[in-house]
C-alpha cells in the first residue's frame, strides 16, 4: 500500500484546516413530485472485468464486409435475458433501501404474484424476441429513452463536455485553432467509415463498435410522437455546417476528388465566413432546436413551406457535424456559485450544455445536430452531443483526438485550396409564424437557463490513487460518497442511476447501476450518527464499496434489474396483457423517479461532462476520475425548493474528506 501516498494526503488535508469531526446534517422539508420516467445517461467503463454470463444468448456470426462488420467482431454476444427469478429477487433487493417497511411488504406480494402469475409468459415472450433479434432492447430503448422524449433535448438530454479554456491572442490563432479541430474530426470520421479504429477493450474483451457509426454525419429530426434519426451516406455527407453570429454556412471539407481538405484550405475557408458574417443574423432559427420536441415538430413544419428553407435543412442534416464559433460569453460570478466552485469551469460547462440563454450563444446553436463543436472567441472550447446516437465513451474518444490535435504547433494559413468549393451561406425565408415561434423559443431557453443551476468544481485533495491504494474500486468509492453527501443533505436514500456499458454485447447501449444498496444506507446511518468505532466505520464502508462493485460487474454483464423489468413491462403492453401489479405498485414508480442521476466519464485529458437532473427535484452529477483529483460537475433546478447545488457540492467534499479520513485512522491503527 502507498502509506506515503496517504499520509501526504492526511497531511495537506489538515494544513488546509479540514476538521474530521462529527457529520453534521442538515433537515430540508420532504419534497415529492410526479414520477418522472429516467432516460440513460452516460457509459462508465468497467474496472476490472469478468467473464460474460453464462446467460448470454448466442454469439453472432461473421458479417459480410461492411461498416456494420467493421464494427461488430465476430463473436460478440447478444444482450441476455436474464433469468425472471434472478431479477425479481435482485429488483426486492434494489427497493428495499427506498421504501418504507410497510410499502417494502406490500411489494413483496406484487413480487410474488408477477413471479406465480404473468410473469413467466412474459418472460419466454421476451425469450422469444431476443431470439429473433440482434438485440431484445435496442429499438425499444432508443424509442422509449430517447426518440420519444418530448421535453427539450437541452439540459434535459444532450449533454456537454468542456476541457481547458484556450488563449486566443488575434483572430488568425482562433481560426488556426478550428482548423485543426476540424481535420482531426474528419480523419476520426474517416478511420470510422474504413474501420481502422482500435476496438476498445473492457479488460480483455473486446466491445461493441457500433455507436461510433453514429456520432457523425447523424442528425435528430422531430417528428410527431417520436422523433427520428437521419445519416446520410458518405457521397452526400462532405461538408460542415459553420454557426457564427446565428447564420449558417455550408462550408466543404472534401475537395472535388474526395480528398480531406488540409488544415491550410480549412483555415481559408473559416476566414472567409468570418469575414462573410460580421454582423449577426436578426432571426437566430438555431434556436428553435432547443425547444419542447412537439413545439419543433409545429416550427419545423412552418420552415418547410418555404423551398429556401427546406434546401438548408437539407445541407444542415447532412452535415459531417456543426461547427459553433462563439460570441465571448460573461464570466460567471463567484457570487453566484459555490465557493468550492471555479467560475471559469463552470461558465466552460454552462456554454456546452446550454449556450447561455438567447442573449448569449443558445441561438448559435443547432442542437439536433448528433455533434456540434463549440469555439468560443474567448477560448471556451467544447463540445454538445446528441444522446440518442451513443453514450458518452465513443464521443470523449473523438473529443481527446480533437484535444490532442488542437495543441499541436500551429501551421502558416496558405492559400486556400483551389479544388476546395467556396463556403455557401445557408439563407432562411422567416415567415411571420415563424418568427414568432423564434420569440417563443427564445423565452423557453431563457427560463431553462434561468432555471438551471450548474456548476463545475475540482477536488483536489485526492483522485483515483487513494481509493487505489487501499484496493478500493475508485468508482464505487465515489458512489459511496455521493451516497453519503446526499443522506447529510436530505436524511434520506436516493433512487440513483449510474450507468454500467453493456457493450460486451451487440448494439449495446447502458445498464443502470443501483448505487442505493443496503449497505451503503448501513454506512452512511453509521457515518451521521457517529456512534461507532473508526474500525466498525471502516468495515461498512468496504463493505457499501464492495456492494457496489459487484452490482456494477452483474449490471456490464447484462444481469441488471432495469431493462430487464422494462422489457417485461413493455412484452406485457405487446402481448396486451393487463398491466401486472409489480408495475403499478407505488415502489417501481418511485424506483424510477431518479433523485440522483450520474455518471463517470474518465478521460486522458482535463476534460468537465455536464448534464441536467432527470426529474424536477433530483441531482445531475458527473465526475471524471483522475490520478490526483476529481473533475465534478454538479446541476439542479433552481425551481425545486429543496435541492442546492452548492450544498451537494460541499456535502461531496466533506463526504469524501470523511471517508478518506476514516480508512487513514483504521490503517494506522493496524501499523
């Protein structure tokens, strides 16, 4: 063990006038509000791996050469089943924590009836399915979790990702900068479409590519009810659309013979839409991606009567991806957030998720693009995804390309690249209506910014090597804690979704990983009440790290309890089966109003994700896991009178402080 590691810790912890002490909590008044059903969040790798379920179903065979081949390696297994008993004693297991004992044995009769009724006829149904499918989940999933959601895509969906803020000194260095932002994306996509990426690895094995097909050249497009996904082939796909001041170009990255334009041409071709687009647009219509899906349905429809307006949605949906070249956005004020908060992170996070309101970038944006890029004059550097293509992994593997490639020495501009087409400006004809919904979307963003309160901190006491040093799985140990920080705030055990990856298997997407377990609701009544010994503390929070470990390992491997149970519940809706209880009983629906959404998106670089809470009164968290620190971001609704941001923020830096103090005082006990 690095005892010199941890004794620094301990040390510089103490000099910075940490007092290890009782927890002290604090009472909000209970808040409920009408359950919310929780869409995915981001993929977190696994730390270290196990064979496949013996569940799994059978392995694919080979496929012709082709992307999806490229992407799928021969032998990767389908998404399992699982066994109905295995699920319904694991789902009594996740609820327990969250209900009460009385609503606890009313669920276990609804258990018991599902598992002596409806329940296996369901179960060989959905058997069934996944013998006749690539994968039993993956429509369902995309439709229910993502194309069918009709709140905005922003905030409440589409997440952001931040890294370091840049130094751009003239005009000529913010260019040079997109430019290579832009090649290293397309060389990305291009490795994609030729399959000369690596696969990734969970381990030894190897994972699913398929989602890298998605990222680029994709777009989201409304549509009544539920939405659909659009990409184009390669022959169409060869350009980029450019946002600058609201208006839109159409900007060609390929030459005439189908050659990646050089960073030089690119270079030229910014110049000469920055210098085409001084003066910004009056109708900023990107703006209207960012409202209520059936809204956009309406708005769309009204843009499309109009054939100018329809041939530029056609070059913006076939885009490669959207490049955003940002006005300066304020600096947020200290005042205003945390004071464990950095406010140039935090205004970094805000201009990725949310642009900053309509009087800022939210309408230099076209958020139902599957990537945009986003360069801000004053440096913020970033990136908004559209959820419904992948999870986080595969875009934080486009986004470090990206990194890396923007800090390479800069080249001399050249003359712009002869066989390279002009920049084209994508025009817009804005009938009345339409500028009226523009109105009508400028004021929803602006009461959704308002609304959100997000902000970015860095713990730098420790990162990761602490929790690795007393062999601690890292994540969990961080779960934990969030277990902890939570209970000081509300006295109470959160229903919390983590996401597991689930791409050991075809088309795989996410798992929910139940962070809420009974022994970290042991732990953390332990840790409040401060009743036992430093050992006895120490022991129950192995103990909680460890439950949360393994339901991590079954969840990666396909033996979770939620998509399974929604598979059940959407064969019964299929099958027309009358609702069976276990879905009406009054715990599955609170299992499901997600209080505590996060999400681990480690990263080789100092890269912040952000997302919004998944209900009214619950927590969006995101942390990436690094050596010496964690990079947090934390948000809720400003709107909800008993969740606080800035109190989440310190009770995690406590809980973590707490609990590294409590593992340093049972080691040493043992020196």
């Amino acid at each position: 063990m690095a005892f010199s590691r941890i004794n620094r810790i301990y040390r510089n912890s103490a000099q910075r006038g940490y007092k290890f002490t009782a927890i002290n909590t604090l009472n909000f008044a209970q808040y409920s509000m009408t359950s919310h059903t929780p869409y995915t969040k981001h993929s977190s790798p696994l730390l270290s791996h196990v064979p496949a379920s013996a569940m799994a179903l059978p392995y694919l065979s080979t496929r012709a050469a082709s992307s999806d081949a490229l992407y799928t390696p021969s032998g990767i297994p389908r998404l399992p089943v699982p066994p109905l008993d295995q699920t319904l004693d694991k789902y009594l297991q996740v609820v327990r924590p969250l209900v009460s004992p009385d609503q606890f044995s009313q669920t276990q009769k609804a258990v018991e009836a599902f598992r002596a009724g409806a329940g296996p006829d369901l179960q060989r149904a959905l058997q069934e399915r996944a013998a006749t499918h690539d994968s039993w989940l993956h429509q369902w999933w995309l439709e229910c979790a993502y194309l069918g959601f009709r709140l905005p895509v922003v905030v409440h969906s589409s997440p952001g990702m931040s890294t370091l803020k840049q130094e751009f000194s003239s005009p000529n260095q913010l260019i040079s900068f997109c430019s290579k932002v832009v090649r290293s994306a397309i060389e990305f996509h291009q490795d994609v479409l030729e399959g000369r990426l690596p696969p990734d690895l969970m381990g030894s094995v190897t994972l699913d590519m398929s989602q890298y097909r998605n990222i680029l050249s994709s777009t989201r497009v409304p549509n009544k009810d539920t939405d659909t996904q659009r990409r184009p082939n390669r022959e169409v796909s060869r350009h980029i659309v450019v946002l600058h001041q609201g208006r839109f170009f159409k900007v060609p990255v390929f030459t005439r013979e189908g050659v990646p334009a050089t960073r030089e041409a690119i270079s030229s071709q910014l110049e000469t839409v920055l210098r085409q687009s001084d003066t910004p647009c009056l109708e900023k219509v990107g703006v209207l991606t960012s409202l209520h899906r059936d809204k956009l349905v309406t708005a769309r429809k009204e843009l499309l009567k109009a054939p100018t307006n329809a041939a530029t949605l056609e070059q913006i949906e076939t885009a490669i991806f959207t490049l955003c070249i940002d006005d300066p956005t304020p600096l947020v004020s200290p005042s205003d957030i945390s004071h464990l908060s950095d406010p140039t992170e935090t205004t970094a996070s805000r201009v990725t998720l949310h642009g900053g309101g309509s009087s800022q970038n939210s309408g230099n944006r076209w958020f139902d693009s599957g990537v945009q890029f986003l360069v801000g004059k004053d440096g913020y550097f970033g990136i908004n995804y559209e959820h419904s293509n992948c999870d986080a992994p595969p875009v934080i593997s486009l986004f470090d390309r990206t990194i890396a490639a923007s800090q390479e020495p800069s080249e001399v501009i050249a003359c712009k690249d002869s066989l390279l087409p002009e920049p084209e400006e994508l025009l817009w004809d804005i009938s009345t209506l339409s500028k009226q919904q523009i109105s009508v979307a400028r004021e929803d963003i602006d009461l959704l910014v308002a609304d959100t309160d997000l902000q970015s901190f860095l713990f730098k006491e420790f990162g990761k090597d602490l929790p690795k040093s007393y062999r601690l799985s890292p994540d969990s140990f961080f779960q934990v804690a969030l277990q902890l920080a939570y209970y000081k705030l509300h006295t109470k055990t959160p229903a919390t979704y983590e996401s597991g990856s689930t791409r050991k298997f075809y088309q795989g997407r996410t798992e929910t990983i139940r962070s809420a377990t009974m022994a970290s609701l042991e732990f953390v009544h332990a840790m409040t009440q401060n009743e036992l010994s430093n050992d006895r503390l120490a022991h129950l929070l192995r103990q909680a790290v460890e439950a949360h470990r393994n339901y991590t390992i079954e969840a990666v491997n396909g033996q979770g309890v939620d998509r399974h149970l929604l598979g059940l519940k959407l064969m019964s809706k299929e099958k027309e089966v009358a609702l069976p209880e276990i879905f009406s009983d009054p715990a599955y629906s609170h299992s499901l109003h997600i209080t505590l959404s996060s999400s681990q998106v480690p990263s080789q670089h100092q890269l912040t994700l952000c997302f919004g809470p998944v209900v009214p009164d619950g927590y969006g968290v995101c942390y990436n896991p690094r050596e010496t620190e964690f990079r947090v971001c934390v948000s809720t609704f400003r709107s909800c009178p008993v969740t606080s941001t800035a109190g989440m923020i310190r009770c995690i830096e406590e809980s973590l402080m707490q609990m590294q103090h409590t593992l340093y005082l049972a080691h040493t006990a043992k020196l």
